[in-house]
C-alpha cells in the first residue's frame, strides 16, 4: 500500500514514499488541504466555500470548491470522504500527518519523544501559505500558527530544562538555539543561552548574548531586558576566567568510593539539591571524600559553580556565633560596621553560584538559622556539610557514609587481586606500606582482612591499625584489637556499638605508646585547628624526634603548610587522658594561654606597620588557638596576659572587618572581668582599655549614643589610671560620635588633646591616626576649616608615610581626597583617590576599593570625562557586587546612568538607572529612590516614552511628598 506523508509544520509538502508530489492547482487547494488536515473534522462544503472564494458568487465559489477538491482526491486517493454537504480528512494509515505525530510524541513526555517532536518542527504552520483575500482563513491561520508555536515553545523548554539538569550543556544549547531561530524575542531562551554558555567555558560569548537580547528586545519590542536578565548579566561578569577555589590539598592518596564519589557528584549537580549532608560515625571518612567531591567540581567550576567551590573547616570554633567570620575569613571577606555582619555576608552571597563545604559542623548543633536564611536569600549557594549528626533542615539531603568494603571471611585466599577489589583492604595496604616497606598483603591477607573486618572498614581506624606495623606484625595488631574490643564492651556499655571498634582502635594506639609519647599526645589536645612545631616543642614539653613518632604512627599529621594537625575525634580522646592529670592539665592550658597571647603581644607594633598583611595571615592561621587562649587568660583572670594580647587582637578585627567576633568576645569578657576589677583597682587602666575598644566597636557598628557612652566611662578611667596613650585614644573615641552630632568644638577640643598627649611619645601608628582624624573633623565642620584640615592631614601623612602601614595609608589618602573635592580640586582629590585605590588593592581592602573607584567616577563625570567615568563605575560595581554592598552598587548604578544620559546613550541609561532603582527599593533608600525616578522621568521622556516619564514623575513627586511629610511630622 502506497504511504503519503503530509507535512504542515513548516512550508506545507505532501510525500509519496520520499518523493515530493507535485500537481495541486493552486494555493487555495493547498490551504484547504491544510485546513481539514489541522480541524480533523467535517467541514460544510458550503463553509469552506465562503472560507476561501468569499469574493465569488456562490456558484463559482461551489465550482472551485469542487475542483480543487478533485484535484486532491486525484493526487491522495482514500484520504478524504464526505457527500453533497459536507467534507473531512480521513485519519487512517494511508496518510501520515505531522500535526499528529507531533502531538502523539509530545503525550508520550520522554526525551526521546519530545527529541523527535523537535525534529518534525520544520518552521511556522504552513509558513508558505498567504491568501490576502481571504480574511477569515486568515485569521485562523494566524491563531493555528500561534498555537503550535506554544506547543513546540513548551517542547523545546523542556528539552533545555532536562539537559541542564543532567549537565549536558551542548545539547541544551542546541534546543535554545532552535527555540531563538523561530522567537528570537524570547527572553527566558536568551537568558538560558547565556548561561549555558558561561557553563562551557565562552564566557565572551555569554556576555555577547546578552548585548544580542538587548538589541533584539530593543528593535523588536521597544523594551529593555527584564531586571533579571540584567543580574544573570552581571552574574556571568563578575565570574572569573580561572575559578576560585581554596580546597587543601590531599595529604595521601584517595582510596576507594567511586560509587560514593559518583553519587555525590550527580546530588550536587542536582539544581533541587541545595544542602547535601555527608553524615556518618567520626573517622568514617566523610571529609575526605566530601573533599574529593568539592575537587570534581572544581575542576569544572564553570560548569556547575561560576564563583567558586570553598573549604570551611568548623573544627576551630566553639559556637555558631562565630560562624558568619569563619566563612568570610575562608571567603577572603572584609567587613564593614555599618551593617551587621550576617547581612553582608548574604548580599555577599546572594547572587553568587557557589558551593561552601562546612567541614564538622556537628559541634554547632542546633543551630542552623544562618545556613537557613542563606538558603532562603541567595538562590544558587549550596552547602555540602560533613556532620556526625543531621542538620534537621526541610532543604537537607542526607548522604550517609559506611565504612569502605571489605571481604567477607569466605572472599579470602587465592588471587590476591580479587582482595585489592575491596577498597578497605588497598588502603590498608597503602598505609602499611609507609611504615613497613616490604609490606607483602599475600603473606599476611588473612589478619589484614581481619583486622579491616574488626574496624567496619574504618578509614581512621585503617590508618592508625596500619600505623601499628611498626612494631608489631599484623596477627599481633588482631590479637590487640580483638583483646581490647572484649573490655571496651563492657568498661564502655553507654557508649554506642558502632562507636566501639573506633575506641578500641584509640586504645590500642594510646597502648603502643611509650610514656613520654603519651604525655605529649595528651598535652597536644589543647591545640585547635594544629600548631606550628615551636609551639609542639614550648607548651607539649616534646622534643623534635618524639613528634617526628607521632607522625610517623599516624597519631599527627605533617602538612604541607609547615603545621602539625590531630584529628579531632584523636584531640577529644587525648583531652580525656589529659583530664585524668588535673595538675599537669591546668599546667598546659596555661602554657598554652602564655604563648598565644605572648604570641599576640609580639605582634603588636608589627601589626601597625608595613607587615600589616603578613601579620594578620599569622594570626588567621592560629585563630583557634588565639580563642582558647584567651578564654583561659579571662577564666582564671589572667589580666596582664589580656592586657597584653588586647591591643594585637583588636587591631585583627578591625582591619579583617570581624567586627561580630570581635562584639562577642567582648560580651563575654566585660562580664567576666568586672568583678575582678572592681576588687582590684589597680586593674582600672585594663577596664578602661576594654571600655575604650568597645566604644569603638559600638561607632562600627552604628550605635552612636553607646559609642559616646562607653567613650566617655574610658577616658574617665584612663585619665585617672593612664597612661597618656591610652587616654588619647580615649580621647579620639569620643570625639568622632561628637562629630555625627555636630557638637564640633567639643571634637575639636577632644582631639586636640589627644594629639597633644601622642606628641610627647614616639608611636606614629597613633600620632598619624590622631593627626587624621583631627583634619577629618576639621574637613566635616566646613568651608571656613578646611586650611586648618589641610594642615593636620599633611602633618599625619608625614606620620603614616614614615610608618608604612597599609590601612592608615588608605584612610589617609581617602580624607584627602574627600576634602579636596568638596574644596572642588578635582585633579588634587584624583591624585589622592588613586593612591587610596592602590593601596586598597595592596591591602585587600575591597570596600576601600570599591569606595575610591567610585570616587574617581565622580570626578570624571564632573570634569565631562565620560569614558573613563564609565570605566571607574563598572569596576566599582563589579567590587560591590562581589562584596554584596548594595548601598554603594545601587550609587555606582545611578551615576552610571547619568553618565550613559551625559553621552546621548538613552537606553543604556534607562538600563543602569532601572537597576539602581530596583537595589534602592530592595534597600529602602527613599531619597535615593526620588533621585532614580526624577532621572528615569527626564530619560524616558526624551526617549519619547511618554507614559513611562508621565508615571515615573509621579512616583517621584508622590515619594518626595512622603518623605517631606515624615521629616515634618518627626
């Protein structure tokens, strides 16, 4: 039987066997045949007459009606019935229609289905077909096309969703383009093309796109990219070519879990899984291979995480309070305090694509409002977190780790390669090969698959049994475990059964160990987060070749970075041997609290000079150790080591932005010290200090009344107590909140003074800082003072410059520049701006950075400079983002906007200013919301957008009448 074949998804063909056929005798026959086709319905002859020769009379329009159906019945026999009135296509088997072929795949719903649908879609319905004087077939022609149009749309939206989501982005790429072939308008088909794009490595191509979708949008539909758009635009920008990642490296070989492995890289590539916890016993191996997944996907970052995959160990910190600095300490993030720190780590990461792996979270439980409120507010961040115990969030996958596979007693004998299948035998084999060279696993299968039998497959336990080989052969290593299990069971019966097999393997190690090996592994458990070998040798009592032991029986580990690391299930079983010595316990807590806060003292001048940076790389890396030593320093009222750490450990929080940790820590010293003081008033100059750097704290982080309170209880102490230094600084805190309330004089005075009391010593970190802010007050009070602020700053630049210190030198560089632009000297205030920029960028200090870049915009917008205006802008809004500033990024926008105005670039004008008002809205900065919607109403209006300006002036008089009548009433 002959099979036709037609096809009305695109030009309109009828094939017999894959031969065109030709012959229909005119478009009107063809139009019909496509009609009854798409209606699969009877037709009244007498409808489909008017349908098509409505400019007939009636008996011409039945005559060509007759005739052309002739003509079809001719060349596709069995393909059409009816009588005298009426008339349908006839479905059967003889004919084949796409129009059903379609429809019948896309029910199907499977990606095979919608693949050949796809294909079947050649272009528009019946594309070649146009009969202008037929109105009515017209518009139903109109109407069909637009529906299969929705259909394939829907088909392709699929396709793109399915194979995103599986990671094969070329073929997701494929059906975008298709989709944009036939809507090149479609916004949401662009924004997928863009970022699939920047998810094959043409980031370029990514950002072209997106200039693509404007122009289209633009000249098609008169619009601008929804706000959207524009953030996946600025997304993709800010993303880095070579991608970020500060994962350790691994100290030994990754043995086994490939399964494991697999799996968590599909979850984590899974768009629903946001936080994917690796759960299980200690020692399990969960962050070994929690590490060994965050490296598959850093090595092809673009395609999953466009800003990074980062490490965070938890293992040094005690509370979740300090969680937030923590993370921005691995993030490289620096705080301001004008806001809470929480807040602008998640505007930090509200528009990151990221991966953060909690490393040991289990300790902070239950607290996890802050891993919830980043799931809420930053969409595209994920956490894989290893953690003895779940997480209990409703976002939460858990992946629970067992011990690596190991044979069964019946699996042993014979090849020795059906053994190394088992992953707990290879790496068993692995490590016992480190210790004993000529290791043979053929000799010794039996006890080593027993011994991997005896620990469930343990990696810990694995490495410190193979540790054990030393000394002892692998029978006599089973004889101990085994030995040892039988008592743990019943010393130990509150203890979980899945917990005993790693207790056991604790006490075997602990009992291999000779006396002095023990007393050192004990007084080791007081380091957090590892310690570098001076401080092993000073507060452990060990010497060089006994930590060299530990190491070489797996109970240390050396890493690469120059510190010796104990796990910490191995810390926390040495702090119960440690405890059953209260003597020499109490003995190494205040050893180890001597030499960290003697640590911090030593650090104090260095700090304050050209090794800024240098230092507070120091001290991040030892910042476990610096908690625990100072909370033993106030514990046991230790106030001359406080008094000597005091000053170091400020200066650390103010420069990295900690300013929460630095708020906590003092909330939980005041309290503690106090009564101490009171009781001995000779301590006052300490309290005073305390005071002094809280009213600090307090202006950082906005709290002006507290700032000026606590200030003002300093000084008073500091000036009976002293010294002068102190009472200076005292002095300086008290005036800046005196400023914000516009008491001048008494500022003036107060810093005055202060200066005065730093001239009749030598340290220039206070002179110049002192110096500085004297000419900031004088700079703030007006026109008439700006000689006298002139002077004071170019007397602290003499100070700084001689002292080198990167963050004075910036702040320095910043009041200049503030100062000469108010006094209108653009090219004295650039001069200025771009030092700070420099030095920022030494330093690090990227709200610095951001702030001079934006700046340096405004000067060139004045001086009509557009083009090098519109590069400061767009770097200071790529640092902004990057920070999640919101405040100075919706600043950067606005003046962007009205440089774009400036030059005649109305569109991209109306751009910027639209996303500078929709971040102003988010932040609810009203006067900065007037000001976008004053220039969106000039803009649009000379766009010719009339209604738009006519709606955007009425926002902005209606917001300025608001305001006004606030300001009235308060």
């Amino acid at each position: 039987m002959t099979v036709l074949t037609l096809k009305l998804l695109g030009p309109i063909q009828v094939e017999q066997e894959g031969t065109r056929l030709h012959g229909f005798r005119s478009q009107k026959t063809l139009a019909l045949l496509g009609y009854l086709a798409a209606e699969q319905r009877p037709v009244s002859r007498t409808y489909l007459a008017d349908l098509l020769w409505a400019d007939m009379t009636a008996t011409k329009r039945r005559d060509e009606l007759r005739r052309a159906l002739h003509n079809l019945a001719v060349l596709m026999p069995n393909c059409f019935r009816g009588d005298r009135r009426i008339v349908q296509f006839e479905v059967s088997t003889v004919c084949q229609v796409d129009l059903l072929t379609f429809g019948a795949l896309q029910a199907q719903a499977d990606i095979a289905a919608l693949t050949a649908a796809v294909a079947l879609y050649r272009g528009d319905f019946m594309e070649d077909i146009y009969l202008h004087d037929c109105p009515d077939f017209e518009m139903w022609l109109l109407a069909e096309r637009e529906l299969w149009r929705q259909k394939i749309t829907q088909v392709l939206q699929n396709l793109i969703t399915y194979h995103t989501h599986r990671g094969d982005y070329k073929s997701a790429l494929n059906f975008t383009n298709r989709l944009l072939s036939f809507e090149p308008w479609h916004e949401e088909a662009h924004c997928h093309q863009m970022l699939l794009l920047a998810r094959t490595g043409q980031r370029s191509a990514a950002l072209a796109q997106y200039e693509i979708c404007c122009r289209i949008l633009a000249e098609m539909l008169n619009v601008e990219p929804a706000i959207e758009t524009q953030r996946l635009y600025e997304r993709i920008k800010a993303s880095r070519m070579s991608l970020p990642h500060n994962l350790p490296p691994a100290p030994t070989p990754f043995i086994g879990r490939e399964a494991e492995l697999a799996q968590l890289k599909g979850h984590l590539a899974n768009p629903d899984c946001r936080l994917l916890t690796v759960g299980g016993l200690g020692g399990i191996g969960k962050s070994r291979l929690a590490l060994a997944a965050a490296a598959l996907m850093a090595a092809d970052t673009a395609r999953f995480f466009l800003h990074g995959v980062w490490f965070i160990s938890l293992v040094g910190i005690a509370s979740a309070d300090l969680l937030v600095s923590t993370i921005a300490n691995a993030l490289n993030i620096s705080f301001n305090g004008r806001t809470p720190a929480e807040t602008q780590l998640i505007d930090y990461l509200r528009e990151k694509e990221i991966l953060l792996l909690l490393d040991n979270y289990e300790h902070l439980l239950p607290q996890t409002g802050l891993l919830r409120r980043i799931l809420a507010q930053a969409p595209e961040v994920k956490f894989l977190v290893t953690s003895r115990q779940r997480l209990l969030l409703r976002e939460e996958w858990l992946f629970e780790l067992a011990g690596l596979a190991y044979p069964a007693e019946d699996e042993v004998g014979g090849d020795i390669e059906r053994l190394r299948v088992f992953s707990a035998v290879r790496l068993f084999e692995s490590n016992a090969r480190h210790v004993r060279r000529h290791f043979s696993l053929a000799e010794a299968q039996e006890d080593a698959t027993q011994i991997c039998r005896l620990v469930g497959g343990m990696p810990l336990a694995l490495e410190l049994a193979a540790g054990r080989l030393g000394t002892l052969t692998c029978a006599e290593v089973v004889q101990e475990i085994e030995r040892s299990l039988d008592i743990l069971a019943g010393e130990w019966s509150n203890v979980p059964a899945r917990h005993r097999s790693l207790r056991a393997m604790f006490e075997a190690s602990w009992a291999a160990l000779t006396p002095s090996e023990r007393k050192v592994m004990q007084r080791c458990s007081v380091f957090r987060d590892g310690f570098e070998r001076a401080a092993g040798l000073e507060i452990t009592g060990a010497t060089g070749p006994l930590l060299a032991a530990l190491v070489d029986k797996s109970l240390l580990h050396f890493s690469p970075s120059g510190r010796y690391e104990l796990h910490e299930l191995l810390r926390q079983y040495a702090a119960e041997k440690l405890a059953d010595f209260p003597d020499d316990l109490e003995a190494t807590q205040a050893r180890h609290s001597r030499y960290y806060t003697t640590f911090l003292a030593r650090r104090e001048q260095p700090i304050k000079g050209p090794r800024q940076l240098e230092i507070l790389a120091e001290i991040r890396a030892e910042m476990g150790n610096v908690r625990v030593a100072w909370q033993w320093a106030v514990q046991t009222g230790n106030l001359e080591a406080i008094g000597q750490a005091l000053e170091t450990l400020i200066f650390f929080f103010e420069f990295q932005g900690w300013y929460l940790e630095w708020q906590k820590l003092f909330e939980q010293t005041l309290p503690e010290l106090d009564w101490l003081v009171k009781t001995e008033p000779q301590q006052g100059r300490l309290m005073g200090r305390l005071l002094m750097w809280s009213s600090y704290l307090m202006g950082r982080l906005g709290y002006v009344e507290k700032w000026q309170m606590l200030a003002q209880q300093s000084f008073e102490l500091l000036h009976h107590y002293g010294p002068e230094c102190d009472e200076g600084m005292a002095l300086l805190g008290l005036s800046y909140p005196l400023v914000l309330k516009g008491e001048f004089a008494e500022a003036r005075r107060c810093s005055s003074e202060a200066l005065l009391l730093f001239q009749r010593g030598d340290d220039l970190w206070r002179l110049g800082y002192a110096a500085d802010t004297r000419g900031l007050i004088a700079a703030q009070q007006g026109k008439g003072s700006w000689p006298e602020a002139e002077n004071y700053l170019q007397l602290a630049e003499g100070y700084i410059q001689k002292l080198g210190n990167p963050w004075l030198l910036s702040n320095l560089q910043r009041v200049f520049g503030q100062l000469y632009l108010r006094q209108g000297k653009l090219e004295a205030a650039r001069q200025r701006f771009q030092t700070g920029l420099y030095l920022a960028r030494q330093g690090q200090q990227r709200w610095d950075e951001g702030f001079e870049l934006l700046y340096l915009g405004q000067i060139d917008q004045q001086l009509r400079e557009f083009q090098q205006a519109k590069q400061s802008y767009e770097e200071s809004i790529l640092v902004f983002r990057d920070i999640g500033e919101r405040y100075f990024l919706a600043m950067a926008y606005y003046h962007l906007g009205q440089v774009c105005q400036a030059e005649g670039a109305l569109s991209q004008a109306q751009q910027q200013l639209q996303t500078s008002l929709a971040l102003r809205r988010e932040i609810e900065d009203r006067p900065g919301i007037v000001a976008c919607l004053q220039v969106l109403t000039e803009v649009n209006g000379a766009l010719g957008q009339v209604e738009a300006a006519e709606r955007y002036r009425a926002e902005a008089q209606q917001a300025q009448t608001a305001r006004q009548t606030e300001q009235t009433e308060g």
